[in-house]
C-alpha cells in the first residue's frame, strides 16, 4: 500500500498515464492534499511522538516522513546487473 501512496503522489515517476495522478516536471513541486487523518490521529501524550499542532509545519514533516519511505521502499529488479566491467 505504501508504494501505491508513493506512486500517487507521484514520488515515483515523473509521468503519469492515469488521470487521477498529477504529471510533474522538472522544477515542480507534486501538490498533496493536506493528510487530515494523520494529522488527526496524532498521539497526544505520548514523549515518544511529538505533537505538532501547526498544520503547515505538520503537512511539511509528513511530505518529507513518506518521500523517505518511498525512498527506502526496495523495488524488485527486473535483471540482474554485471557491474564489473
């Protein structure tokens, strides 16, 4: 599911065949809708967590949370690669 979210938001690619998904090009930002349910559904007294109230600095921490997902998301190979050459 995490890599359909990355997908949608268009983390993954930079061209889109469904409508649905925005097409970026180079030097534009991908617009997200604000994650209302995880903004939401913060822990409130938690020390782990911390809350953040501010819906702007929490919609930036949360773009940057799931581009680093995305990136650390291992995708198969469709070969293998002979990089001694």
């Amino acid at each position: 599911m995490r890599s359909q979210i990355c997908h949608q938001r268009g983390f993954l690619s930079t061209q889109s065949t469904s409508p649905t998904q925005t097409i970026v090009s180079s030097g534009e930002t991908p617009k997200v809708p604000f994650p209302w349910s995880a903004f939401l559904s913060q822990p409130v007294f938690n020390h782990r967590h911390k809350l953040i109230l501010n819906p702007t600095v929490f919609q930036q921490v949360y773009q940057v949370r799931l581009l680093e997902s995305c990136l650390q998301k291992q995708l198969p190979s469709t070969g293998s690669r002979n990089l001694s050459n």
